[in-house]
C-alpha cells in the first residue's frame, strides 16, 4: 500500500521544477548526502580532518541551501506504498545467477544499477552480490535518476531482502558509509536550521538503523522528532521510523497514527505500519488489536478509521467490511 502523501509546499516546488516528469525519479544532487568520497564517509571523526578537508565540507554544507527536492520527492517513493498501490518503476527481470565475472568487468556505478535491477527482478544471486559489493562502492557511486528509479522500486518490493538492497545501494550513493562518524554527522543534521538538511537527516538515520548502526539511539532521537512542531519533519521522522524496524517501532507508529494532529503524518504512520517500512509479518501483526481499537475510537475522525481498516486488510489479508465489529469477530475467532 504505497502511500503517496498530499505535496507539501516543498514538495510542489520539486514537481513544478521538472514539468511533466515524475519528482521522485529526478537527478539529486549531492547537495545533503556528501556524495562520493565524503569525509564524513570515511573512518576518521570529523575533529580530525586536516584544513583542506575541512573547507571541502563546509563547502558542502553551504550547498545544501539550495537542495535539490528531488531528493525529499524521490525518498517519498521508497519505503512507502500509495493507497492503492501505485505503478512501480518498470525495470526488467532477469532473475537467475548472476555471472560475478561479468560483473566486475563493470564501473561501479552500472555493477550497482545492474545488481539492483536484477534484484528487484527477484534475482536472490544478485541480492547476494549487493550485500557484498556495496562496501566497496562507497565514494564510487553517484546520486542520479537511474539509481534513484532503482532504489524506489528496490524499496516497494514485496521481498525485506530486495528492500535491503536498497538501502545498501542508497547509503552508498550518499556516501554514507556504516560508522560511527557518519552517524554523529547525521545526529548533527537532524538538528540543524535548515529544514531539507534536516529531513534528509532523518529519512538517512533510518537508512542507517535499518543496517545495525545503533538502531536503539537513533530510534530515541526519531522519537523525539514525533514532538517536532512542523508536521513536515514528524512526517520525515515516521519515515526514519519505518526503515529502522524491530518491536519496539511499531507502538511509536501506532502512537503518532492515532495523536499526531497532521492527516499527513497520521496516513504515513498508518502505511509504515501497514506494508511500509522495515517489518516482518508478525511485527505488523502485533500491532492488530490497537488497530481494532483505533478502527472505532470516537476520538478518531472518519478518514483515520478508514487508515486503520486499510491497515488491518492490508495487513491480514483479508477482504472485510469497514465494520469494527466484523473486524472483532474475524480477529477473535481466528484460529
């Protein structure tokens, strides 16, 4: 259930930029993610980088007043479904064993391209491939429209594997490798001023928790942004939320679907809970009975009801009326 939220004010000015075209699947700019070769990529703490790295960052850093939001756009496709699905990137499907040799006869950017659509075209050996590759492509990799149509549909797979792959390929496109200084870079960001600096921050975070890079910590300060008085950044944080998985994401999600004063942000959560996200069957299960519950709670308004009957069909399977106490009765008589 792929949601595309309403366009925000940000969002409307990336799809005004490129008239006719598809916002999401539009060139990005290194502008938020350091691109290759970055500093921040690298195993040494920002305090120790010599003079000339440190003006080559803060040139970076002052790029990112002109962010491009292509990069916001492109992330509203992964890891989220539209209600009702929408059309995926088109990508051939080639599924089989991969012939490694061909590969590495390949630059890195056109090993990651053809390894992720192989993968999304349900190769598990290209899977594999990624899995091992992707260290290798840090700072090799760039930021372009192929590997953003790429990582969208490697995101909306139906299979956490493929999904995984995207967030290899995608963390290696920012370059943003899997360390400590990336992920106190990226704490800094998700504090700073300036807001696409900062939701780009939280959407990474995710990208980050999500391959074991202290998912508890940055589940806390994701948290901690479902508190934020701009709706867009609870949006962004339900976002990060939703790459990092585990148990103990989903009653942050059913907190913010059911008490965040944005439709927005409670129409994200209500997705990551449902298809979205990082969670496996069981996970998004346990989180039926709340559902039940926010399916008739009178402090609820109507459109939230409908989220949590999507949620719940999405989730079980099953084809029910919009009626909570059919809901009830199906749940309760299960086995």
């Amino acid at each position: 259930m792929d949601v595309s939220p309403a366009l925000s004010d940000s969002d409307s000015f990336a799809a005004n930029a490129a008239p006719g075209a598809d916002p999401r699947l539009c060139p990005t700019p290194d502008y938020g993610t350091l691109g290759p070769g970055s500093d921040v990529a690298s195993a040494r703490p920002a305090a120790t980088l010599d003079a000339k790295n440190r003006v080559r960052l803060a040139m970076l850093l002052a790029l990112s007043v002109g962010i491009s939001l292509a990069l916001l756009v492109s992330s509203l496709g992964k890891a989220r479904a539209a209600w009702p699905r929408a059309d995926r990137a088109r990508v051939s499907s080639h599924a089989g064993v991969v012939n490694a040799g061909k590969i590495d006869q390949l630059q890195p950017q056109k090993q990651a391209e053809q390894l992720l659509e192989l993968a999304v075209g349900n190769s598990d050996s290209a899977v594999d491939q990624i899995s091992s590759r992707a260290a290798g492509w840090q700072g090799k990799l760039v930021w372009d429209s192929q590997i953003a149509s790429l990582t969208t549909a490697a995101l909306n797979s139906n299979d956490m594997r493929v999904r995984e792959s995207g967030v290899e390929v995608e963390l290696a496109a920012y370059g943003l490798s899997k360390n400590a200084a990336s992920l106190e870079y990226l704490l800094k960001t998700a504090e700073s001023s300036d807001h696409q600096q900062k939701i780009w921050a939280l959407w990474s975070l995710g990208l980050m928790a999500n391959r074991n890079v202290e998912p508890d910590r940055i589940r806390q300060l994701l948290s901690m942004h479902l508190q934020d008085s701009d709706p867009d950044s609870r949006r962004w944080a339900v976002d990060g939320l939703a790459l990092t998985g585990g148990d103990a994401t989903i009653p942050l999600l059913l907190g913010a679907m059911h008490g965040d004063s944005s439709p927005i942000v409670r129409e994200e959560a209500a997705c990551a809970i449902a298809q979205s996200g990082m969670f496996t069957p069981a996970q998004r299960m346990s989180a039926v009975p709340q559902l039940l519950d926010f399916a008739d709670d009178p402090s609820l308004d109507a459109q939230t009801h409908r989220w949590a009957f999507q949620a719940l069909g999405d989730i079980t399977g099953q084809h029910l009326p919009n009626d909570s106490a059919v809901w009830r009765n199906w749940y309760e008589n299960r086995n």
